[in-house]
C-alpha cells in the first residue's frame, strides 16, 4: 500500500505503474468513504486549464441544486425586504425559494404581488411553482447549458446600446414616449445582471461550474464580474439621459445637438469595440477602445460651453446628460482596461 506524506500543498502520493503501461494513484480512504464510494463507482476526471486534473463522483457532478431556501416573512415585513431576501437566495444558486407566512399568518396582498411581479421581471429562468395563501415558491428552471454567461452578457450588451442610441434619438426629437421606453427596457439589462452574478457566484464556489457557464477560469469569472457591473452602469446613463430628456419641453440648439451626438458616436462605437474585443479575446482592439476614449473630454468641453447658451432650466438638464455620455465612455474604457487583463498573455513573449 502507498505511503501518503503531508505538505504545504496537500496529501503527496506517489505515482505507480501496474500492468507495465497502466500509471494510478491510490485515494484517501477518508475521501472515499465521505463520498460513498466502492468498488466499481464511477468518477469524473477533468484536465483543467492550468494542467491539474480534477477528480469528482459522477453522481456529484450531476448535482446542479442546492437545498431549498427558506424565507419566513410576518405581515409586518416590507415586500422590498423580503424581495432583498429572495435575490439574494437567488444570487448565491438557491434552485428553490419559499416565501412563507409565520406561523398561522399570511402573506398580504402587497408582498405575494411584489414578489410576484419582482419574480417575473427581474428573475432569469424563474417560474412561480407555488401561490397559495401563506406560501409563494419559487423554482429557477434554466440550467446553466441554456444560457451561458458570455450569451447572457452579449444580449445585455446588446441592449444597452440599443438604450443610448433610443435614448439620443429621443434627445434629437424631444420624443418623451420614446425616453419612457428607454427607462422600461433598463428592466431587461437588470435581469440578465442578476442572472450573471448568479452563475459567476456559483461558479466560483464549484470549479467545476466555470466550464459550464461558458468561460475558462477563475480569473474569467472576476473579469466578467467587472465587466458586467460596467454594462449595468452604462445602461443606468442611458436611463439618466432619458430622464434629463423627459424634462426638456423645447428642441435644443443645432450646435449643441451635433456636439452632444458627435459625443454619443465616439461613446457608443467605444462601447461595441469594447464587449467586442472581449468576446474576440483582442488586446489590441481593447488597446484602440482605450485610445479612442480618451478623445470624449475634449467633445465635452465643447458641448458644454454649446449648452450654457440656453436656459438655466434647461441647461441643468442638458448638463447632466452630457455627463452620462462621458461616463458611457469611461465605462468603455473600464471594460477594455479588463480584456487586456484577460489577454495579456497574448502579446507577451
């Protein structure tokens, strides 16, 4: 029988050849019987990226849930706290989530629609699987096969864009319909957020998950982190710059028109490059995103001197819009910053 020796790194065991071409290594007695294994059981070896290999029951790898989660609510609860309470079940990778009266109680009309209406706007994949008096249950459906993150984060790059450009159109025409839709669709870009934090949360509790969800490491999962966190800030300038919209009751200025739309060009093609360069895996045209950025403050400049030649009301407004074109592109270059982080092994020698 093998000797195992202690290190710094772990149980050391040696390496042994049997039928003269066949290499094994003998498991930790304690592990196998934890996992109830025996004679004849099935595991799961994978190579990871860095060259480790890591060892699984199959039946483990097929484990996908967690246990159910619990929440217990009086009527005195506010449904925004008890709405905290479920995203947050939610987000570390409950599969199942009861919201559940006290005692003889039952939850009130306010919190079961809240939750109700929370579940089905904002949650990913989650269906309302129970609705009775005292209990609402909900079950998140959606493996992580069906919807990776780099599909999720595309789609709400995706969108985002298409809410800065509304948004500026809307500008353009004073169409405050149009403005309204903008600050709806923030909605979308608020569920695919959550649902990415979800399986990054995930995946970085279980290794095993990164590959699923899509990426290649924990390293990636960070960086998607970041980058999913700008998407969502950009989306929310696009919301502001609707909502300064909604308060301007006149056409604005030729002159300022052009420089805060030459500004929104310059912002939105960083933008694109930028998730772009991420799914390309392209340092060098993160590199450009950063450069290309960068010629934002001078066009701001511009567009506020063009602004102050109208009313205070008015150029309050526009002066707050201005700022959210700026920080669509500060957040441009926040996430070029992060795929050359993620690329840089690509132009090293």
């Amino acid at each position: 029988m093998e000797a195992a020796s202690k290190t710094r790194d772990g149980e050391a065991r040696k390496l042994q050849v049997t039928g003269g071409s066949t290499y094994i290594v003998s498991l930790p007695k304690k592990w196998v019987a934890r996992n109830q294994l025996q004679k004849g059981s099935s595991l799961i070896l994978r190579e990871e990226k860095d060259g480790s290999l890591s060892l699984t029951p199959s039946g483990m790898a097929k484990q996908e849930k967690k246990e159910e989660a619990i929440i217990k609510v009086s009527q005195k609860d506010k449904p925004d706290a008890i709405i905290r309470k479920a995203v947050s079940a939610y987000l570390v990778g409950y599969n199942l989530i009861h919201v559940r009266a006290q005692s003889q109680e039952q939850l009130n009309s306010q919190q079961r629609n809240a939750i109700r209406d929370f579940a089905r706007r904002y949650l990913v994949g989650t269906e309302i699987v129970t609705d009775t008096p005292n209990e609402l249950t909900l079950q998140v459906l959606l493996s992580y096969p069906e919807l990776t993150v780099e599909s999720a984060l595309r789609r709400m790059s995706i969108i985002t864009s298409s809410m800065h450009r509304d948004s500026i159109t809307a500008l353009r025409d004073i169409d405050h319909q149009l403005a309204e839709a903008v600050i709806d669709t923030d909605t979308e870009v608020d569920r695919f957020n959550l649902y990415i934090i979800r399986q990054l949360k995930l995946a970085i509790t279980n290794p095993r998950i990164i590959i699923e969800i899509g990426l290649s490491d924990a390293r990636d999962c960070l960086g998607y982190r970041l980058i999913t966190k700008s998407v969502e800030r950009t989306a929310d300038h696009a919301v502001s710059i609707a909502e300064n919209v909604l308060l301007l009751k006149k056409h604005v200025a030729d002159e300022t028109l052009s420089k805060i739309e030459d500004m929104s060009t310059l912002a939105i093609y960083a933008f694109e490059n930028a998730i772009d360069s991420l799914f390309k895996h392209d340092f060098n045209l993160a590199e450009r995103v950063i450069e290309k950025a960068k010629e934002i403050a001078e066009l701001e400049k511009e567009a506020i001197l063009s602004s102050q030649k109208i009313g205070i009301k008015e150029a309050a407004s526009l002066r707050l819009l201005i700022e959210s074109v700026r920080r669509t592109g500060e957040y441009a270059s926040d996430i070029a910053e992060i795929v050359l982080n993620l690329n840089v092994e690509s132009v090293l020698d």
